[in-house]
C-alpha cells in the first residue's frame, strides 16, 4: 500500500520512518500513544477520496487529524493505522459578507477564522481554548464549545454546510447558505460530533454574526463556592446571559497567578470571570446588574475591568489555567464533566472529597455558566499506583455526574478516554441506534476504529499489532 500511496501523494507526502510518525503517534490526551503505519497529508477531497479507496481496499484503519489538540483520544493512532493528516488544506476560500458566511477547508487554525471575520467587522463566536492551534476540522469533528458557549452556543451552531468524503471514497455536500433549508434528514449535522468515525470532513461553510459593539468584563471573588454558584443562578434569572461566565477553585487561581501574574486574590476559594457584549447601553445595564447580584450572593471584591488592556489580561487568567496547571506535575490529566448549573456547587464539593480519599492532586475550573467542569488531575503517568488512583477517581467522578443528571462530555468527546461511560449514559436503545448508524457509513470499520466504541463492536479492519515499544 505505501508505493500507491507515494504514487498517489508524492513520496513527500507519505511519512513512514520512525522517527517522522512520533510526532503523529499521540494528541493532547496524556498517557495515550501509538505510532502509526504511515501518515499521509493530502490536498484536497479528491486525494482523501483516493486515498480511502485503496485504505478499503487493504482493509487499512485511516485516523483523521488536524493539529493533534484533542483531549479524549480522538486522533490517537491506532496499530497499523494511516493518519491522514489534514494540516496541507488550509485555505480559507470565501468570506461573503452579503450573506454572512465562511467557506473554508479544514486545516484551518481557528483563530485564522476568528481573524479574518474580525477584520471584516464580523464575529465567529467558538472559541475553544486551543482556538490558536486547533484546527477548524477538528473543531467540527469534535463539536467544540469555549469560553462563549453560554451565549453563543458551540460549533455546531455556527456550521451551515460540509463537504464530507465517505469511507468508500464518495464526496459528499451537505447544507448551504439558506438561513432555512428542512429538505430531507439534517445529515450535515450527522457529522457534527462524530470524531471521524463516519467521514472525513474537507470543507466546512460557516455562520458569523454582526461584530458586538462594545464588551465588558468583571472579575468577582468568593471566599465559599456555594456563593459563587448561586451568583451564577442568579444571573440567570435575572434574564442575564454573559457572553462568558467562568470559573476557577483555589487550587487553580493559585497556579494561574503564579504563572500568569494577573491579581488574582490568592485568599479566595473561587473567582468567577464575567463579560458581557452586544450593545453599548445593553452591556453597561447588564454589568451593572451583573455587578449589583454579585455582592449580593456573597462576593468579597469585584473588580471591573477599566479598559481593553486590563479585560484582556483578565480574561488571560482564564485561558492560561491549563499552561498554567501543566507545570505543577509531569502528566495534566484535563478531564470533561457537565451537570445541571443548579448542581455545581455539589459537583465541585464531590471532585474535592474523590481527590482528598484517593489522595490525588486535582484542580477545577470551567464554564458555570453552562455548567461544564473541567477537574484537572496533576500526577505523573510513570507513577503506576497513582494512575490506578486516578482511574478509579474519574469513574466517580462521571458516575455521579451521570447521576446528578449530567453528561460524560460537554465539549471534549468520547474519543478513547470515554467510551466505557457512553451506554452508561446513553441507555441500551439509544447506544445501538450510535451503533447502527456507524455500521451503515462505514460497514467495514476503517474510520477511526477504537473511538466511541470499541473495536469488537463494529466490524474490525485488519490491523497489525504493534511491538511492545511502540506502544503503552
């Protein structure tokens, strides 16, 4: 297969010695690794069409990556595997302002996309904390959120059409630039979330909305967490919805300070970050009511940012936490947990005790505003005894998020690091329709197999095993 591939590709699109597939054997997931067969970079959906053709004809698994930025396994290899590797299509091909669209390929960093609506006086809301290396296919892929979710929703709202080719080769489009279109069943949306596991994703037509006015941020400080969480209620009801609304415990404004060097208060158990946008009037209305209900509930400093300098070095506060938590321990186990708002303060209690009992280091931090955690495990993989603890942690940990009425992931997915909870959550039924649908596009199991489930439960490619060294 590899001497079609060059033929296909050119020899210098086809990486096959060791040392070229390290960097293509693992994605931010920590802990997981395996080295590829092959990677391959091709150009455009007729070479990724070719290349799926002769992946089935040798019954050869192909995993689909971007930058490598997911967090739950998605685009680690698997044995024998082609990574096909999408970072060459990186054009962004038509930005219409008559209709408010993005027609771009899928190597696309993401904050590319933000830049190029931005200077156009546009706005592409996703902002995924990797946005300025992830890719805008992996973005689709894994139906990314970030820190605007609460207001603005996650990448799915903002996709209006995909170019997908199949696993037999087929190119297929799906959507438009209709702000209406109901004919037939939504299959674009089909591909939204799906991790690769039914398509290859090469085009992505995308939504951007008018450039906010005027924006405004605030950052408040608790000495409880109970207070923290009803702050954030409360903003809701009061018919409030901050463009961001985060979150970081003691453990994480503590290593984010000391990293970033923001004024955090290092006294306080929790901070929340709060920005509104829209409006001039409308933001200055709704940070002062924003304001107003913070001290109510319980803040003991809240500091509103004087200008666009100091907002962006607060809002630095939140992007930073994961760099930031990253070098406290050799191994940053980022996990992926969403409840119900009205059950974050005992969701966030419940990770602290399953730390303290397991006698692990975890921080927290995350979006209140729609209710999705990010419990932050700081150990070291080489430690064997502490992963075990950690692995029995995090089974706790979903476990009571399923119980508290959450889901196992709100912005991360299933990948590799999940897929044990998802009929968990799912339900018999609703698993075996996941299951019937895979089954249909991709009938022999060549696009990343292993993901979402496991490889025994949809037909199995012919994979070859590695050796113990490339592997663990």
């Amino acid at each position: 297969m590899i001497p079609q591939l060059q033929s296909l590709l050119g020899a210098s699109n086809v990486l096959t010695a060791r040392e070229d597939l390290i960097p293509y054997g693992f994605d931010g997931t920590a802990a997981l690794k395996q080295l590829p067969r092959a990677v391959v970079f091709p150009r455009d959906a007729a070479e990724i069409s070719a290349v799926l053709k002769l992946a089935l004809e040798h019954r050869a698994p192909v995993v689909t990556r971007g930058s490598g930025t997911g967090l739950s396994g998605g685009s680690v290899p698997v044995a024998g595997c082609l990574v096909l590797c999408v970072l060459r299509m990186d054009r962004i091909l038509e930005l219409d302002e008559k209709n408010l669209t993005l027609l771009t390929e899928t190597g696309v960093i993401t904050q590319k996309i933000f830049e190029t609506a931005d200077a156009a006086g546009l706005f592409y809301p996703p902002d995924p904390g990797s946005m300025k290396i992830s890719t805008i296919g992996g973005n689709v892929a894994e139906n990314s959120g970030g820190l605007r979710g609460l207001k603005y929703g996650v990448t799915r709202d903002y996709v209006m059409g995909l170019e997908v080719v199949l696993a037999d080769g087929s190119i297929c489009w799906l959507g438009n630039k209709c702000v209406k279109d109901v004919a037939g069943y939504n299959l674009r949306d089909l591909f939204i979330g799906s991790e690769g596991t039914l398509g290859v994703i090469t085009k992505v037509l995308l939504k951007l909305l008018p450039k906010p006015a005027a924006r405004q941020t605030l950052l408040a400080t608790y000495a409880q967490m109970d207070a923290a969480a009803e702050t954030v209620s409360a903003i809701i009801a009061a018919k409030i919805i901050p463009c961001t609304l985060e979150f970081l415990d003691r453990k994480t404004i503590r290593c984010v300070e000391d990293f970033a060097h923001v004024g955090l208060p290092l006294d306080a158990e929790a901070v929340l970050l709060i920005e509104t946008d829209g409006h001039p009037a409308a933001v200055a209305d709704e940070i002062a009511k924003i304001e107003e209900i913070a001290r109510a509930h319980g803040a003991t400093n809240v500091r509103r940012a004087r200008d666009a300098a100091e907002a962006a070095q607060l809002a630095l506060a939140r992007r930073s936490a994961f760099s930031a938590l990253a070098r406290v321990k050799p191994t940053t186990i980022l996990e992926d947990a969403t409840v119900p708002r009205s059950e974050l303060a005992k969701m966030i209690r419940f990770i602290q005790e399953v730390g303290a009992r397991h006698r692990l280091d975890i921080a927290t931090f995350g979006h209140f505003g729609d209710g999705n955690l990010h419990p932050t495990f700081l150990t070291d993989e080489r430690d064997t005894a502490e992963m075990h603890r950690v692995e029995l942690a995090m089974k706790e940990i979903f476990e009571e998020t399923l119980r508290l009425g959450g889901t196992i992931t709100g912005e991360h997915g299933v990948g590799l690091a999940k897929k044990g909870f998802l009929k968990q959550q799912l339900g018999h039924e609703s698993y075996a329709l996941l299951k019937a649908i895979k089954h249909t596009l991709d009938p022999e199991g060549i696009l990343n197999p292993g993901k979402i489930f496991d490889v025994s439960e949809h037909p199995t490619p012919n994979i070859e095993h590695p050796t113990p060294n490339e592997t663990r």
